[in-house]
C-alpha cells in the first residue's frame, strides 16, 4: 500500500510538473530551485551574458544561470511581459531583478513546445539601463 500511496503521489507530481504555467519559472528562478528548473530545460540551452552566448547542456546551463543569480544577489523581482513571438507557438517572458545596490538586470527567457511540454531553450541576461 505504501508504495502505490508514493507512486500515485510521484505520478502527480510529475503530470504537474510538466504542465507549468510560463510565470512559474521565474518564481523557480526567484526561489532558486534550479533542480526543478532543470527539469524544464531542453537538453541544449542557449546562454547568454552580456551579448556573450553559449550553447550550453542542461546542466551546463543551470550552473552558469545559478552563478550569475548568486553573484548579482537579487533582492526584487519585478515581471515586466510575457507573451507569443509572432506568428510562433514559442513563449517568452522577461523580468527585471534589482540587487541592494539597486543595480538591475533584464533576463529574457525562450521557451518552446517540446514533446507537449514547455522547455526552456534560451535564457538571456542584459545589464538594465535606466
């Protein structure tokens, strides 16, 4: 009985987990869960820090994203738009984060419609100007 409770609770937790709602990865990034993030990247992510882009794996990925979020310390999240590219079925959300020096950053996130699941494809990070 024990082990169908936590199979039914795993399978749950995974149908959710693949249907997130495009807001829900920023609140991953700000609560920086980037185990669960992981979980919703493509297998190669396209990384890019002040106009320097790399295709990175997954876990490649995660682990540059994790290093700029922790050497920038945000202290404020603001989201700023989400929505459709043009005539593509491709999401996109873009944020604003401030640390305590009041120093912004824009990140924009890809994400695209892989094997009916949302994937992240592309983060990018841009100082904000003001």
């Amino acid at each position: 009985m024990k082990n169908l409770f936590t199979l039914l609770i795993t399978s749950f937790l995974l149908s959710y987990s693949g249907n997130l709602k495009a807001q829900d990865f920023i609140a991953l990034l700000e609560k920086a869960d980037y185990k669960t993030l992981s979980v919703h990247m493509d297998d190669e992510v396209n990384v890019e820090i002040n106009r320097d882009r790399q295709t990175l794996n997954r876990g490649d990925a995660i682990a540059k994203v994790r290093s700029k979020l922790k050497r920038f310390s945000p202290v404020k999240w603001e989201a700023m738009h989400q929505g459709k590219a043009d005539n593509k079925e491709d999401n996109y959300l873009i944020t604003k984060v401030y640390n305590s020096k009041d120093e912004g950053l824009r990140i924009f996130i890809h994400i695209e419609e892989i094997d009916g699941h949302k994937k992240i494809c592309s983060i990018r990070f841009r100082k904000l100007l003001r």
